[in-house]
C-alpha cells in the first residue's frame, strides 16, 4: 500500500470516528429535548382542555390576507359556538408570551400550510387540526367545494361534541 492510500484510510478513519463520537455525544441532549417536547405538548393539551371548562376549545389562526380575512372575520368565526381564541399573524406581535394559543400554534400548526388553521382540542382527546390554506387558495379560483366541505366537517366535529 502506498503512503497516499495509507493517509487517505487513516483521514476516512479520523472521520468515522469523528462522527461516531459527535453521534454517541449527542444522545442525551436528544433524549431531553424529546421529553421536553412530550412535556410541552402535554402541558398545552391539558391547558387547552381546562380552558375550554369541558366543551371543545379552538385556536384559530388566519392573518390580514385579502384571500380569506374577510371570510374568516365574518363567516367562519361567528359560526363556532365554543370558546375560541383568535390569532391573527399578521398582528403576532400581539399575542402576549405567554398566551395558549401561541404555544398551541407553535406546537402543532407545522410548516405546510399553518394559516389559516383552526386547532381543535376535545377534552381528554388528541388535538385536531384543519388546514384551510388549500380551500381558500381553490375558493379563490371559483372553487368554494373544498371550503364548503371543510367547513362542515369542522362544524360536525364541534357539535358532535357539543
């Protein structure tokens, strides 16, 4: 074997090792970021479950954009008959530190498609989350279906509750 051969197997080594040292270092800071997430997630569930004082509590979250701000505003907020908070993004600076809904959307509203959403939390059940995006970007077009049917599906799911 030559000398070149022989540093190019010592580099790739030096490197494996490297990486199997940064790995087995960094289990346990992944083990307490993921009880603190579990934590966090729990905490806001049962948050949200004594607030809504045992009837559905939802977090809805839409901002100023003129696809949707005045249909949210006034058809979709009036027509939820349960405790709600409303969070508008475009005014996120507003929503206090240490406000429920913010931690709800930071927890569970995601990066695909979070406004306008509604978070809807049952008690003693998971949190259930609708993504209007997709409807409103359709409904845009002449496509008020998706809107519709989504809609009524949230409604279904509060006042098969309520």
């Amino acid at each position: 074997m030559s000398a070149t051969a022989i540093a190019s197997n010592l580099k790739r080594l030096a490197q494996r090792l490297i990486w199997a040292a940064l790995f087995v270092v960094s289990i346990p800071f992944l083990i307490v970021y993921g009880i603190a997430w579990s934590l966090a997630i729990v905490a806001v569930h049962i948050a949200a479950w004594s607030r809504g004082l045992g009837r559905p509590w939802v977090a809805l979250v839409y901002s100023d954009s003129p696809k949707w701000k005045t249909y949210v505003e006034e058809q979709l907020i009036p027509s939820l008959a349960t405790p709600v908070s409303i969070l508008n993004l475009s005014r996120r600076a507003q929503w206090g530190d240490f406000s429920l809904g913010r931690y709800a959307f930071r927890l569970f509203a995601g990066r695909r498609e979070y406004c306008p959403l509604a978070l809807v939390f049952l008690p003693g059940k998971p949190v259930r989350t609708f993504r209007f995006y997709r409807p409103f970007v359709e409904a845009k077009d002449g496509r008020l279906d998706q809107l519709r049917l989504l809609e009524a599906e949230l409604e279904a799911f509060l006042d098969g509750f309520l």
